[in-house]
C-alpha cells in the first residue's frame, strides 16, 4: 500500500509541479487582492492600544540596548505595571467579543513580561558572584545612554578597578577548581595591590558559570560601544581610559575563556558540551499557561515518548523493507547518500519549494496570494556562513518567508563538508 502511495504521488509530481509554474506566470494583475475587506476597519475596540503598546515597547528596548542592566529592568518592569494598571481602567464589560479577547491576551502579555523580568532578577542573583564587577561596567555604559558628561579621570579610575576586581574574581573561581583542574588554570595576569589576601573560593554550577560566560560576553560587546563611543572625540578621554579600556577588554576575553574551558568544559576544536540553564518545574507550568497550553510537562513528555514510539515502529518497517532489518539508523544513514549531483541542489530546493506551494494550494491548507506565489526567492549561503558537517542537526534546507536558501557548496570546501551539504531528496521533504 505504501508502495502504490509512493508510486502516485510521483506520478503525481510532475503534474503538481506544472501547476505551480502555471500558477506563477499568471497575469500581474491578479496579484493585487480585492480591497474591499482591507477597508473594513479592525472589529476590536483595543486594536490601536495593542498597536501602541508594541510600538512603545519596541522603542524602550531600543533605547535601553544593556540586555542585564539593571536600568533596563527597573524601566520594563515600571512600564510594564503602568501598562497592566492602565488597562484595568477599561470597561470590560463594554467591549465586544474581539475588544475582550485583546483585553485578555494584552493583560496575559503584561502579566508574563513581569515574571520573565522576575526570572530574569533570580538567575543575574545567581551569577552575581562571579562578576561583581559587572554592576560599574553598565554603569558606565548607561551613563553614555543617558548622554551624562563623562569625565575621563573617574572613567579610569573606574576601568583600572574593573580589572583588577575581574582577576581576583577568576583567582577565587580557580581555587574553587578540583584540585587537577586547578593547576591547569592559566597564570594571573594583573598583578594584585601589595598586601591583598587571597579570595574566598568560588564553586560554581557549570550551569551558572556557562550562563555568566554568556552574560560577560554581551556586557562585554556593550563596554566596547561605550569606549569606542569618546574615543578619539575626546582627546582627553582617549589619553586617560584607552589603556584600562584594554586592560579591561583583555581581562574580560580571558576571564570569559577561563569559565568556559575550566569551569563548564568546552574544549577548543571540539562541539560544545550541552549545558542546560533549567528554570524549574514551576516556571515551565506558568509558561504553557500563559502560552494556553493545557497540559503539565510530565503529559507532554508522556505524549512525545507515545509519539516517539510511534515513529521508532515506522523506522523499523522503512528499514526492514530496505534490507536493513530493525537497525533503522544504518538504514537512516543510508538514505543520507542519497543525495543530489554536485550542483543540483539548487534545482533540489526549487522543486521541493514548488512541491509544497502546490500541495498545500491543491488541498486548501493555506491561502498563497498569487503574488506570494511569484515573488518567492532563492540565495545561496556561502561556505564560511555553513556550519561544520558534526554541527548539522537536521537535514532540512533553511527556509524563511518568502525565499527558499539552499546551501550547496560555494567555493573551495573540504570534500566531506561539501557532500555534508547536499541533503537527500527524502530527508528534505518535509
């Protein structure tokens, strides 16, 4: 039977594939739809308070750009409240069925924002430890947001203190280390003030410290935009914090590569350990409410090993039906040499995206105006932005709305790599 199925629809396929080229050489004019309905003003009452609320939101997020600053927190979550305040203002009652439903989802979404802002509180506490001096480095950084003068002696001040407070942080992170681990630890590179005593020792989670790793990097990339922000403009500033700045920026490069190679264990050349950043049981069940998901995690994970076992069944007939008995995943490695000629993935690509236009329009699935149906585009990606063959993790093309990108090989590639990218025809159906 599955057989006969297989055999119809690539029987099927060619005619499938003319309707799609049909269906884009159509004259122009039935690309422009009918404007009656986009007159027809929006059946919610609250339409245009969602609208300004986004729009005000996306404005605050532009103009406080620290991502852990704890200006940008205490501003989200003042906003946030005068948001959910001024919305219990509103007659509920009053409002039609669309007004009460944006009333719902808004007062849903304000109330997430203040527990994500609340999460986010507990896990920089968490961290808080490893880089104490993390509160000074946006300081400086939010002084420059709120256009504050700068002066340039505090400013250096305030840099050579960074450094120094960064290498008694990593001291005290290495001499929490077990003790093999410890001695491998890269030496100090600042020295400390004459008479300071050894720090405390620092045991972290390699979950917090892959996080804190994380954190420093983006803060970082936000000290960089504040030096290179006086820097040259002000002569002064440039002959003052220039060498701290550096000092700091090296301090923080190492202090970053240290938590991430002697703490969490990521080891140059190889893939990444997986380190899982866990929000608990608790906060996963707020979530799916809030996503108005009615399940528990342990019912999800019961329905995903249902499904799981479902497919492992459907592997295992795949695999017998091709020689291979119940080892489904020599079978599965098999079908991935399957694949299409060196430069034919780009005609791969162009009849799956044809493929799928034309399934979902002869069945009804989803509406494609016509000229989304023409204007879809397909790019190439170019080897340095493919990844390495062991960091693929599907088989798929990549897809985005309105283009198709495929990633056949460009340029000189190692030969493994480039047969890494040219998928199997059965893998990228999806």
């Amino acid at each position: 039977m599955k057989r006969r199925s297989l055999a119809i629809l690539l029987l099927a396929a060619p005619a499938l594939l003319a309707l799609a080229r049909a269906a884009a050489a159509e004259d122009p004019t039935t690309w422009v739809p009918a404007l009656t309905p986009l007159e027809n003003p929006s059946p919610s009452e609250l339409a245009h308070v969602v609208e300004r609320f986004t729009s005000d939101r996306d404005v605050l997020l532009r103009h406080f750009d620290a991502q852990y600053s704890a200006d940008r927190r205490g501003s989200l979550r003042e906003f946030t409240k005068a948001w959910r305040a001024r919305l219990d203002t509103i007659d509920f009652a009053a409002l039609g069925v669309e007004g009460r439903i944006d009333w719902l989802l808004l007062a849903n979404r304000l109330n997430h924002d203040l527990r994500l802002l609340d999460r986010e509180e507990k896990r920089i506490s968490e961290a808080a430890p490893l880089m104490p001096f993390s509160g000074a480095i946006l300081a400086l950084y939010d002084a420059r947001r709120r256009v504050d003068s700068v002066d340039p002696t505090a400013a250096a001040k305030t840099l050579s203190e960074v450094a120094l407070e960064i290498e008694r942080t990593r001291k005290a992170v290495e001499a929490g280390l077990p003790g093999d681990t410890a001695k491998a630890a890269p030496p100090k590179t600042l020295e400390a003030p004459p008479g300071a005593r050894d720090p405390e020792p620092i045991r972290p989670t390699k979950i917090v410290a892959y996080r804190c790793a994380a954190m420093l990097k983006e803060e970082r990339a936000a000290l960089s935009k504040w030096f290179k922000f006086y820097d040259g403009y002000d002569p002064l500033f440039t002959w003052w914090c220039e060498a701290p700045y550096k000092k700091v920026d090296a301090a923080l490069e190492k202090y970053i590569q240290f938590l991430r190679e002697k703490v969490v264990g990521v080891k140059e050349g190889e893939d990444e350990p997986i380190v899982g950043d866990p929000i608990g049981r608790e906060a996963i069940v707020q979530d799916l409410n809030d996503e108005f998901i009615p399940y528990t995690p342990e019912e999800l994970v019961a329905i995903a090993e249902k499904e799981f076992a479902w497919c492992e069944v459907e592997l295992k007939k795949a695999s017998r039906e091709m020689g291979f008995g119940d080892d489904w995943k020599k079978a599965l490695e098999k079908v991935k040499t399957q694949h299409v000629d060196p430069g034919k993935q780009a005609d791969l690509v162009r009849d799956l995206s044809r493929e799928a236009v034309a399934f979902v329009k002869a069945r009804d699935l989803v509406t494609v105006p016509p000229l989304a149906d023409v204007v879809w585009r397909m790019e190439m990606m170019s080897p340095e932005l493919q990844p390495p063959p062991q960091r693929l993790r599907h088989p798929f093309p990549g897809r985005r709305v309105g283009a198709a990108l495929g990633d056949a090989p460009l340029g000189p590639r190692l030969h493994a790599h480039s047969r890494g990218s040219r998928r199997s025809p059965l893998l990228a159906r999806a």
